[in-house]
C-alpha cells in the first residue's frame, strides 16, 4: 500500500461512517435522511478514494458485493450449537408445554415474536467487526456465508460492542421484494423462502445482492463480558448495537393474551410483507431459562407455535381467461381443490401471459400457489412439470365476444368496450361495490339478471329501474326489489372519492380515488387536469396519468357520466379535503388502542386530512401508541417523533 496522506485516511474513514449510517437508517430504521444522489455522492467519492489509495476498512461498505465467485462452501463448526425449537400445532399441545413451565415457575413471563420462514444464520463479530456469517446446517456444522451475507444492507459490518459476540437470526426476502424481482427478471424465484435460501446459497456474491435480502436479529448464543436479565433486554441490546430487529414483540405473563394473540396474528399474517408460518414463545427470564435447560435436540423454555400453511401446490388443471371491466383479459388457473389455511382453494391468478412465460407453468404440472390478503390466491412458480404437462395456448380473439385482442405493455386487451358483455357487467358489479357507489344487494348473479332479462347494460341504466321491474324477476320479493331500490336512490349523493372510485378509471384504486379528491377540490378541476397536475399528486406516475387523461377524453365515457348526472348523481365534496386538522401530516399506529380500532383511528386520520403509514421514519410527525407496542415505539423515541396516546389523539380532533 502507498504512503498515505493522514488527512486522505481521515477523509477515508469519515466517509465510511457517514455512509454506514446513511444505509443504518435506510435500511433498519426505514428512516432515510439523505437523497439518493447524496448517498452515490458520497459512496463514489469513497469508492474512488479507495481505488487510489489501497486504504480499504473493514465495514467499508463498498466490501458488502465481492469480486470473487466461490468455487464452493467451507464447512464452519458451530462454537455455541444451534437448537431447533420444539413445536406446537394446537391450543392443547401448547398449554402442555406452558402448565409445565408455570408449575416449575409460577411467576414466569414470555415473549412472543414471529417464526420467520426464511433462512437461519449465525453472524460473529470480532472488536466490533463482523469477521464471519454461516448457516445453521445441522445445528453442528453450517457452510460459511460470509461474503454472501455481507451484501445485506440491514446487516452491520461494524457495531459499537467490541468484545466477542455471536448474533442469531433470520435471512428473508420481503415479499413486496420478491414481487419486483420476479416481475423484472426473467429467473423467477417461486416463494419468498427459497429464494432467500437460494440467494445465500449461490457461489456468486453478486447474485445474491441482486435479491435484495434482509437479515432479522432474535438472538444471542454467545456473548463476552456481558450477561442479560431478559429477552426484551437482549432485544434491545440488538437494537442499540445496530441490528435489524422486528417491531412485533409481546412480553406477557398471561395464557389467554398469548392464545389471544396466537389467533390475531393467524389471522393477520396474509397481509404481512414477511413470510412467517407461526410465533415463537420464549421465558423471558434468562435465569429460568438457564433453570429450564435443553433436551438432545431443543429448549425447554421456548416453543414455536405452527401456523397452517399458505403455501402450498396442486396440479392446474385448465386456465381460462377473464375479462375485466377495462377489458384487460386475464388468465385464471382451475386447480385441483387443495386446502390453504383452512380455505378450499380451487382457483388462481396468473396475473398476463408473460407471468405464465417466465413462470414455465403449463397445463398438467404440479405448481406453488399462495393465498395472500384475502383475496384469489396467485401461482408463484412451477414445481414440477410430468410427461402428461402441456403448453397452455396464448389466445388472439376476446373468450367473451370474439374481437381481435391488443397487446398493451405486458397485457392483453379487448377493445370491445361498447359491446363486449363480461366488460359492460364486471363496470356494473364494479360501479356497484362497497367501496364505490355501494348499491347494496347488487352483486354478481344479479348484475347477470338485470343485463340479460331488464337490458341494464351501462351504469346509468341503474337508475332508470323501477321496483315492479324487479318484482317480476325470479326469487325477488317485495322487500328484496323495494331494498334495492332504495339502495339506488340513496346512492345519488356520493362521496367525490367514492365517484371518482366507481367511474372504473383504468389503474385507479380506492388510494388513488382518494388522493385524486384530496389535490382537485371539484370534479370540473378533476376533468380539466393536465398530466403535469396529476403527476403532480402523490404515487400517481406517467401510466396513471395517461389512464386518467385518457378516460375523460372518451366520448363513451364521457356519455355514460353525463346520464349519471341527469339522474340526479350529486358528489359530496368533504369540507376538510385540504385543510382538515392533520393536514400534511403523517402516523403511524403501533399496539392495541383502549377504544379504537385500527380501522376507525385511520378513518379519523384520513377524514382530518392526514395519512396513515406502516412504518416510523423522520417524515412520520405523530406514533399514536397503544397498549403492547413493539420497537416502532423505540424507533420514534430514537427519531424524536412525538407520540401521542388516545386520549390526546381524540382530544386533537375534538
């Protein structure tokens, strides 16, 4: 190595601690506090210092991505083994292992944290440096990962304790992860869990940082020179020391809140961006811990309670093609029924013909399916394709009415959209849904019924039915005709984001509808937008403009909501769009609030011009905090962000 000026070193030096903390809090405190063009600004400016020189630290984060392709894994000897954990899957089974617990120690309380379905690693760390990562292999024996983990951005290279220390935790690709990768390249990876497997597991560094891992600390199996009480005094060790740690976290000494939240979280997990299957339940106590012991091959003082899988595979047996109400023609799986969480599931998306493309699914082969957030389950990959397993067939003409379709980005399209009956109804079921207009007792069978036998075809056909129509129909009894045509009349005076919702603007969701009324105070400024006034509005980028744009340049379109206004539609415009009391500013919810649901604290959020967000960064101005709370509350106390209880949430509104 050169001779090296000492105000170059310093300047080295400085450089690497400022961009170790500008990637600490962009990717553990989801808090970034510099633009992306500083952040290259000053990584390039060390890259290039490094370049010159030769001076390269140990936690230089230009050494998270290594050159060299490993011509395979050493094999690394555990110091401290690594247990699995004993498992439950049942109320019952559970309460056997806490009564035994309770009777040798009555005053024993637990934590409660979530089983990530990931990748388990062991990370060392040496004076303050991490000096090796490895896989748990047998618990014995794991491979040594270190170049491969180094490339995760939430792990520390350096952390401020500098004795010996062995960190314990989780590899996991987030799932929204997952979805952009996949959508962007061509090497599908077919579920969260073996894709971070597959990511650690590759020879080529470089591969894996392309996945875009997260590694999430629970763990101490080794530490010197200092010993803990408790779990929640362990947790918070990580979380000084740097670490990424998960923000749910229970202490309780009570049976019934660990059942109670066994059964929230079972029910929640779908809408997680992290692959779980079960919690973890620890003694918090480290000296009952020590008291408990371990058998051959698990604690005695932890348990994982198993959750029912949401992945799972089956055999597609057809694929069929549906058309939207923007006429957009998407492929549907018929499978053969298989049980997830509890659900019969029989069918699922595919999404366009190239997700079917780059997912090589055909007909007859065996496939990963997952059920997520309630709604159609989704194909993630094949499995295994048979000597019985066929190409499935890209159509060229509308299933519903035979026209030529077009080809628009990555989907398929009919052009129909006059005359092509699944689009004219699913606009209806669409115009008439809870979120839109919110028509009560119109849903899909009847939507069928008025278009075929009553000739409703467009939207504004709705309010021209009379309750004698509805009476001669079959199964429609005097109070089911009179309900729904009183749910018609009701639905005249309509909130303007609920309007703008039930139009069926291409790629306008409930989110977007409601950002759009928040920016353009009337409908009139809403038509006369230009794209620079809608791309002005938050998340609403070029192709959502462009949709925007393009509806109300449709002379069909345009037709069908001028009907709608002759009928007496009169828009509801919230006093408070723009100037409500929480204007401009941002929460985040954290814990179970004494009165309020998460639901309705939103709905009071939103409705005084506020926004709800999943996560604690600088740009968050209130945590509204309630019982339970997990580390999004030391989060804000660590960013200064002001929290605030129910009562002062209620009394700011009031």
């Amino acid at each position: 190595m050169k001779n090296i000026d000492d105000s170059i070193k310093k300047e080295i030096e400085e450089l690497v601690q400022l961009v170790n903390k500008y990637n600490y809090h962009y990717h553990v405190l989801d808090a970034p506090i510099v633009s992306d063009k500083d952040y290259d600004k000053a990584y390039y400016k060390l890259l290039d210092l490094e370049n010159k020189t030769g001076y390269i630290l140990k936690d230089s984060p230009t050494q998270r991505v290594g050159d060299v392709v490993a011509s395979g894994f050493e094999k690394h000897q555990h110091e401290v083994q690594l247990f699995s954990l004993d498992k439950a899957q049942s109320i019952s089974e559970f309460k056997e292992w806490y009564d035994k617990v309770i009777k040798e120690f009555p005053k024993t309380t637990f934590s409660i944290e979530y089983k990530f379905d990931g990748l388990r690693l062991s990370l060392i760390y040496e004076n303050g440096y991490l000096v090796k990562a490895a896989t748990r292999g047998n618990g014995l024996v794991g491979e040594n990962v270190t170049a491969q983990v180094k490339t995760i951005r939430s792990v520390p290279l350096s952390i401020p304790y500098k004795n010996r220390l062995i960190v314990e935790g989780e590899g996991i690709m987030l799932l929204s992860e997952l979805e952009k990768y996949n959508k962007n390249s061509n090497d599908v990876l077919k579920n969260a869990r073996n894709a971070v497997a597959g990511s650690i597991r590759n020879l080529d560094p470089k591969v894996t940082a392309s996945r875009k891992l997260d590694f999430f600390a629970y763990g101490v199996p080794l530490i010197e020179g200092k010993s803990f009480k408790t779990h929640t005094e362990l947790r918070k060790f990580l979380i000084d020391n740097k670490f990424l740690v998960e923000d749910f976290y229970i202490e309780t000494n009570s049976f019934d809140k660990i059942v109670e939240t066994i059964n929230k979280v079972d029910k929640e997990r779908e809408n997680l961006d992290i692959l779980i299957d079960g919690l973890v339940i620890k003694v918090n106590e480290i000296a009952t811990r020590n008291e408990l012991g371990y058998t051959i091959r698990f604690p005695k003082w932890a348990i994982a309670y198993k959750f029912e899988p949401l992945e799972v595979t089956s055999i597609v047996k057809n694929v069929i093609w549906q058309v939207g109400r923007t006429g957009k023609i998407t492929p549907l799986a018929e499978l053969e029924p298989v049980e997830i969480a509890g659900a019969t599931v029989k069918r699922a998306t595919l999404n366009n013909w190239d997700d079917i493309v780059r997912k090589k699914v055909k007909l007859n082969s065996l496939v990963f399916v997952r059920r997520s957030n309630e709604v159609i389950p989704e194909i993630l990959g094949l499995a295994q394709e048979y000597e019985n397993s066929k190409d499935i067939i890209k159509p060229n003409v509308c299933p519903c009415c035979g026209t030529k379709l077009e080809n628009r980005g990555v989907h398929m399209y009919c052009p129909n959209k006059t005359g092509c009956s699944d689009q004219l109804k699913e606009r209806i079921i669409h115009f008439c849904s809870r979120d839109a207009m919110n028509i009560e007792g119109i849903r899909d069978k009847t939507v069928d019924l008025f278009f075929n036998t009553l000739g409703v075809k467009t939207v504004d056909m709705l309010y021209d039915l009379s309750q004698e129509q509805l009476e001669n129909l079959d199964k429609f009894k005097d109070k089911k005709s009179s309900n729904i045509i009183k749910s018609i009349e009701r639905s005249k005076k309509v909130d303007f984001n609920r309007f703008i919702y039930a139009l069926g603007v291409a790629n306008v969701g409930i989110k977007t509808a409601k950002d759009l009324a928040k920016r353009f105070n009337t409908f009139e400024k809403l038509k006369s937008a230009t794209i620079e006034d809608l791309q002005s509005v938050d998340d609403i980028g070029e192709i959502v403009a462009k949709s925007i744009i393009d509806f109300f340049n449709d002379e069909f379109e345009q037709s069908i909501i001028q009907k709608l206004f002759n009928h007496g539609i009169t828009i509801i415009y919230k006093e408070n769009v723009g100037g409500g009391i929480f204007d401009g500013k941002t929460f985040v919810l954290t814990g179970t609030l004494p009165t309020l649901t998460r639901q309705q604290a939103t709905k009071l959020i939103e409705d005084n011009g506020g926004v709800v967000s999943s996560s604690v960064s600088k740009k968050t101005d209130y945590v509204l905090l309630g019982d339970d709370a997990g580390s999004k509350y030391q989060k804000a106390v660590s960013l200064g962000v002001e929290i605030i209880n129910e009562e002062q949430f209620l009394s700011m509104i009031s």
